[in-house]
C-alpha cells in the first residue's frame, strides 16, 4: 500500500559486495565501496590489523578499528557527520548486528548523536540511554527465528522513545528481518513469510502512528532493503580444502604458513598474504576451470577476469580475487528463483548474498510523504548510493562532489520527469580468447554506476 501510494523504484540496486555492511556504508555515505572502504562484511586491512580479517558484524572489533590512530575505517564523510555539521540531528537504531549499528552512526560520541544496537545495548549513545528505554518500554525480548519480537521491540523503542525524546531530524531504523529468517529457513519458507508479515505490520504501526505528519509534509519516508537474496544450491564447497588441494597454501586466518586468506561465502574474497608475484595468475587459472566458479575481479584484471573498478570497488583493502560462485535462475524448495553454489555458513536451502547474480543486486526501495509524487512507478535505475544525496536534497543541504549517488529528483513532485534522465547500458567482458569469460552488466546515469549482473560464458 506504501509502494503504489508513493514512488516505487522497481529497478533499485545494492553494490557489490552484496552484504549487510558494505550496503549499510553506501546508504549512509552515499558511496561505493572505492570510497566508502567497507568492502566486505569480512576483510584484511593491515594497516589496522596484519594478522586478522575484521568481521565488520563483531562491535569489539569495530570499536578498536576506529580508535586505530590516523586510521579511517570509513573512509567517506556519513551521513551523520553531514547533518551534524549542518546543525541537524541524527539517530540511528538497528536490530542487526551489532557491528552494523556501530557502522551506521560511528560518530556518535563525537557529534553527541543518538546510536542503539540491540546486540550491545551497553554501547549506545548516549551511556546508559538503554536502560531507559527498557524503563519506557520493557526488557529487549530474546532473540528467536522468525524476530517477531525482537522486530515489535525495535519499532516501539523508536516510537516511544526516540521519536518522542530525540526527536531527530533523521532517523534510521534498521531491522533484522526477514534476512536472518531467509538465511536460516529459505526465501519463501513458512518462517521467512511469518517474518515479513510481521515486519509489513510493524511498517504500518509507524505509518498510522505518523500519519498526519506525513500528510502534510513534516515527515518523508525511505522504506527499502539493502539487499537481496538467492538460494543455497548443495553443500558448502569448502574453498580453503579445495584450494589446498590444488596445492595452495590457503587459510581462513592469516598465520605464517598462509599464502592466501580466504573469506567464504557465495561470493569469496582471496589475499595474497606473502612474496610470490605469480600466485594470483595461478590462482585465477585454477579458478577459471572449476565448474562451480562464476564471474572473477581482480585488482588488475588479470586474464580472464575483470578489474575491480569496473565495480566500484577498487580499493586498497579489497580482495585480490573476488570469487563469485554460479547461480542460476532453477527454483528453491519454496517455488523462489535464483539458486547458487556457496561456501556460506547457513544451511542448504537457506538464503544468503554477496554475489552478483540479479537476485542479491536488485532490492526494494519505495518513498512516500508530500514532497514525493503519487502513485508513481520507476523503471529508472536507483540504488543505495541514492540515500544520502536524497535525504540531503529533501533538507535543502548542498549536494557534495566527493559521492558515488545521485539525489533522486525524478521521484520528487517539483522534479523534473523520469523521461529527461538518460541512461547506458553497457555490458563489459573481459579479453581473454580461451576459457570462461566474464562478462558484467551496468547501467550509469551522469556519473552513477549499477551493477546489474554479472556472469560466465
């Protein structure tokens, strides 16, 4: 009802890697992951840690990765520090990890903003702020699939308590499900449809609570995913056994022994963790040949493969090989499209991201309040990049020349129309005469690149 009263962009777009954190970093910094430097929910950054990759999800290790001295984490100006700079308020409350509540508002302490992680409520802003909520509206319930709870808790500490003691002049509020619900049962499964009816009443709880305020124009709502999903086709593959077996040295930790770390999903990151110039050309020929290998990115676009700027995502701390397994359009258990092979850690069946196949790019994005057109159906391409200059144009800020995204006007009633933007389509692929290639569908508007697909042949 939301979606076909307001502005519903059917063709909405998430970046590569398809993850919670990597997403999480475009809405709120308008980039790609070349700027934003989030480039996967798992990566090595040395000069932060040499010896381990940084799980993104875990708040601990976000907390001493950002108090590494003369060291960004996110290396884009967020959304947060533009509003604060701009004398507005910021707040964010989020019922998924709790390293993803710390990666949408950083900079709470700093600009004294309001941020609330369920997973660590001990960590919000301001300090003790959660025992207060839970003073309004009861205990943070426990955590079960699907989050119907947890998901209830979520929209009334936001109600009851943000909206009424904060007050922020934004407010982002990131829920949980049905992702977790899909990874863990299948996309479409009993449970995951539970979850998104519950999450679809929970939406219209905040609607009716906000209704009058949207009516006549003091509030604009975003509702959109930052992802979507594909099916798990068979087992896990086990990529560091495989690896091994074709005589690599490769390992989920970087120790001495170690010539590539290996972080696995149903899209994989490989470092060269030592000296030998020749290991990433072996490496990708290997790859190349396994019947099970999808679209590869490299730093270079060693043959066979594609440079990773043509994803936007050449930036220092990312894989030199980005592995991204076959899917294909066959049906899960449920009767959804899109399957895929995966080294994921959720069961066979379930659900995951990370890749490049259309099912994970594509995601809903919906706008609806005044300022926004009525009953208006795009085809133009948007994306998550488009957040952060749509909310800055929506308060009148001055749109920055250091992001990826664009703001998008079209879907605003003053805008001019979706007919005036031009878009390309280009499909690139790489230059090798033997073998699979792989080739990558993109479509840009001005200067904004999304992904599309990408795909072996």
């Amino acid at each position: 009802r939301f979606a076909t009263a307001g502005v519903w962009y059917r063709n909405s777009h998430a970046v590569f890697m398809t993850e919670t954190r990597v997403n999480q970093s475009a809405v709120v910094t308008g980039c790609m992951p070349h700027r934003h430097g989030i480039v996967a929910n798992r990566f090595l950054a040395p000069e932060i840690d040499p010896r381990a990759a940084i799980d993104s999800g875990d708040d601990l290790q976000l907390a001493t990765a950002f108090a590494v001295p003369d060291v960004c984490l996110i290396q884009a100006t967020t959304l947060a520090e533009r509003l604060a700079a701009a004398g507005l308020r910021y707040a964010s409350l989020s019922a998924g990890t709790a390293g993803g509540g710390r990666l949408i508002n950083h900079c709470a302490e700093q600009n004294g903003t309001f941020r609330f992680a369920m997973r660590r409520p001990e960590t919000s802003c301001p300090p003790g702020v959660g025992d207060r909520i839970v003073d309004r509206i009861g205990a943070i319930p426990t955590h079960t699939l699907p989050a119907k709870a947890w998901i209830t808790w979520a929209v009334s500490a936001y109600l009851d308590y943000v909206e009424v003691e904060i007050a922020p002049d934004v407010m982002l509020l990131w829920l949980c499900e049905p992702d977790e619900s899909f990874h863990q049962h299948g996309i479409g499964s009993p449970a995951s449809l539970k979850a998104i009816r519950h999450v679809d009443q929970e939406f219209g709880r905040i609607l009716a609570r906000h209704e009058t305020a949207i009516s006549d124009g003091s509030m604009h709502v975003i509702a959109m995913s930052d992802h979507g999903q594909i099916g798990l086709a068979g087992p896990p593959l086990d990529l560091v056994a495989r690896l091994r077996e074709a005589g690599f040295k490769a390992s989920k930790t970087v120790d001495g022994e170690a010539e590539l770390l290996v972080v696995q999903g149903n899209a994989a990151g490989l470092w060269s963790t030592g000296d030998d110039t020749d290991l990433i050309a072996r490496c990708v020929d290997w790859l190349r040949r396994q019947d099970w290998c999808g679209p590869l990115f490299t730093r270079d676009g060693t043959a066979g493969t594609l440079a990773h700027r043509e994803l936007r995502f050449d930036h220092p701390r990312a894989p030199d090989i980005a592995v991204i397994c076959r899917s294909n359009d066959d049906r899960n258990a449920f009767g959804c499209e899109g399957m895929s092979r995966h080294d994921a850690i959720y069961p066979e069946g379930g659900g995951n991201h990370g890749g490049l196949s259309r099912y994970e790019l594509h995601n809903l994005l919906t706008l609806g309040g005044a300022r926004f057109r009525p009953r208006t159906v795009l085809d133009v391409p948007a994306g998550n990049v488009d957040i952060t200059p749509t909310i800055l144009a929506l308060l009148g800020l001055p749109q920055p020349g250091d992001i990826d995204g664009r703001p998008l006007t079209e879907a605003f009633r003053t805008g001019s129309s979706a007919a005036t933007l031009t878009a390309t389509d280009h499909i690139i692929a790489s230059t090798n005469s033997d073998g699979p290639k792989t080739y990558l569908s993109v479509t840009e508007v001005g200067r904004t690149r999304y992904i599309n697909r990408a795909w072996v042949a």
